[in-house]
C-alpha cells in the first residue's frame, strides 16, 4: 500500500470515529429469496463467473523447494502443482494419461523424480513430460505416447501465492486479474510469510451468503461473544471499490492513538484489520503479523465448501502463542459466520422473502454490482 493511500485511509477512519458515522451506499436494497436457492442459478455462475477467474491455491513457501507439491480439488477436478527445477510453478490435472488414475493421492508433498502412477507406473518429470512407460516398445508406437504428457492448467505466482485457472481456460484467465490489487499487495510483502497452517469446513448455505456474511461489520458485536470485550470501532468500516474486489478497513479501538502522532509514524495494519475481497469468492484478512485468506467453492445450491490458509511473517513466527490464540479465535468466529449462513439458508426455504441491505453494508452492494453486471455481459455481449 502506498505511503499516501495509507495516510488517507487513517484520516478517513479518525473522521468517521469523531462524527459517529461510516461509509454508506446509497440506498436499500433488496435481493430475492430465490437468487439463493435452484439450480439453474448456480450453473449461470459457474459458467459465467467461476470457470472464467484463477483460484487460489497455495502459497508460495508451501512449494519453497524444487519438487515441492500441493494438489487441490477444485469444482470437481484435482488439480496438482508443483516446484519445477527451473524453479517455476506449474500446475495439471492430476490424472494419468494411461487409464485415468488419479496421479497423486497426497495433499502435500515432495516428489524427487517425478510423479509416478502406481496403478501402471507410468512416470511424468516436474513439468508433465512422460518419461517412462514399462514395456514400452511391446505396448505403444512413439507417436502415441507424444501426446500423452499431463494435461497442463495454467499457474502464475503472485504476491507470494499461487493461483492456477480453471482447467478449461486458456492462460490469458491469469492475465489483469489482481492487477486493482497490485498498489495494496505490493506493500506487504506476503511473499515473505510462511505457510503455517491450513484448514476446510463445509456448510449447508448459498455460496453467496458466504460472501455477503464477510462483507459487512454490522453482526460483530451480536454474533461473536468473544468480541464483547469488542477490539473494533463499532460499525465504523471504510469499503472502496478496487476493480471487481473491495477493500474494507475495520479499525481497532486503538486506533484513536493515531491522532496525535505524526504522518510519518502513522501505520494502519496494527490497527486495523484490512479485508481485501477477491471477486467471486475469496477473502484476504490482513492482521498485525499475519494474513489469512479464505476462499468459498459452492458445492451445490444449498451447501459450499472454505478453505483457509494462514500465512506468518516473521515477527508473528517468533510469537508462536500468540498466533495460535489469534487463528484459534479466527476459527471459532468462523464457525459461528458459518452457522450464521446455514440459518439464513434455512430461513429462506421456511419462509421465502425479500433480503435487505442496509446502507451501512456498502461491501455488499458493491458485490452485488459486480455479480450482476458479470452475469449481464455473459448473457449479452458486446458485439
């Protein structure tokens, strides 16, 4: 983030603190019951939304050596990345070419020469080249064999993560995606974390709802009892637009101190929680010596999957106590946003109704904006 970004979000946050207000929409708005529920509104966004954006799928420390790999299934498919010897990060269908097997069966790992299918023992090197297949020379002419190296998914590094395109999309899917976000990231230097711990969860809820759910700091205070004690402004938040994402700064209590110190001193990550929302579904929640993200995969209408990273620097590294207490306090409220999102889903099969947004959950409708104008311009367009 740059110096001058930084010192006018503080500004903007110590302004709304002294007038007891927020940032706001500009209205209400109301979105329909059934927008959540069928089928048919599902597979328009994954064909119009998630088959068309990278995931996120790892952090960079997580493939820190060559060979280092994670795989990830992802709508359906696995997927496998790893660390090549050129030191790139390249990613395939975690297939074998021969019958179909799954290649890798580990979620993680190191594989020094390769992946090898154990059904057959065909043998792949870190960039999907076949390179061994027994009995070859009986079994199969040469010219069959060359087109049956992995089938390749497109991969990029980024920030210090990795995001890999859907399976079906060419690699121009990577190309501007983050590039809203490149000013913010850069500052932060995620590229020096270190992974430190992973975790999933999966809720009966509308992939939306769980977007909408981390959208807003309306339910702090009522939702979370481990936040009576309350570390936030209450209902004081800044949302900004940064191309399809949103930015939302939560500020600490303390940052009041900053009214009295100098440009120079002023630094809003100790205190603020910063959420960077990644269009459609991933989260970035930047705390004082650690970054989470969050990523929701729906699974059918009425149930979604989150995956979870969190990632250390340094400083947060040598506090080990300090960090476990801080994501063990993540997960806790995380299970209570999901239990949050299951009970809204059942409220809306019980008894259907409009959903209202208040103006004070700007995240929300800036969301919104985006999801329809995406769906509008798959539906027609321009010629």
């Amino acid at each position: 983030m740059k110096e001058h970004t930084q010192q006018a979000l503080i500004e903007r946050i110590l302004k709304h603190i002294e007038n007891r207000t927020t940032d706001c929409a500009a209205e209400e708005r109301t979105v329909p019951t059934d927008d959540y529920l069928g089928d048919e509104h599902l597979k328009r966004e994954m064909e119009a939304v998630f088959q068309r954006r990278p995931v996120l799928l790892a952090h960079s420390s997580q493939l820190a050596k060559p060979g280092d790999f994670v795989t990830e299934d992802l709508y359906g498919r696995s997927v496998l990345a790893v660390r090549t010897r050129r030191g790139k990060v390249r990613a395939f269908l975690n297939v074998c070419r021969h019958r179909g097997a799954k290649l890798v069966d580990a979620g993680h790992g190191t594989a020094g020469n390769g992946f090898s299918c154990r059904t057959h023992a065909w043998r792949y090197d870190d960039e999907g080249t076949l390179t061994h297949v027994p009995d070859q020379a009986r079994c199969f002419s040469p010219l069959t064999l060359a087109e049956r190296n992995l089938f390749q998914v497109p991969a990029q590094e980024s920030h210090g993560f990795v995001w890999v395109g859907p399976p079906q999309a060419g690699p121009e899917v990577l190309t501007g995606h983050l590039d809203a976000l490149d000013e913010d990231f850069n500052g932060y230097r995620f590229a020096d974390d270190t992974f430190w711990a992973g975790e999933r969860l999966t809720g009966r809820f509308n992939w939306k709802l769980g977007v909408e759910g981390f959208l807003e700091v309306y339910h702090f205070r009522s939702l979370h009892p481990d936040m009576k004690k309350y570390v936030f402004v209450p209902e004081v938040a800044l949302f900004d637009r940064l191309g399809e994402h949103v930015r939302i700064v939560a500020p600490k209590r303390d940052i009041r101190e900053l009214r009295s110190a100098p440009a120079s001193a002023r630094r809003l990550r100790p205190h603020a929680t910063l959420v960077y929302y990644i269009f459609p579904s991933t989260f970035f929640f930047v705390e004082k010596r650690h970054v989470t993200t969050l990523r929701i995969q729906p699974l059918s209408p009425d149930s979604s999957e989150i995956r979870v990273l969190h990632v250390a620097r340094q400083d947060g590294l040598v506090r080990p106590d300090t960090l476990r207490t801080n994501i063990s306090l993540f997960t806790k409220v995380l299970g209570e946003d999901v239990g949050a999102a299951e009970s809204v889903q059942g409220g809306l099969v019980t008894a259907p109704q409009e959903l209202l947004f208040g103006r004070n959950e700007a995240g929300l409708h800036y969301f919104r904006d985006t999801l329809l104008r995406v769906l509008e311009q798959d539906e027609h367009p321009p010629t």
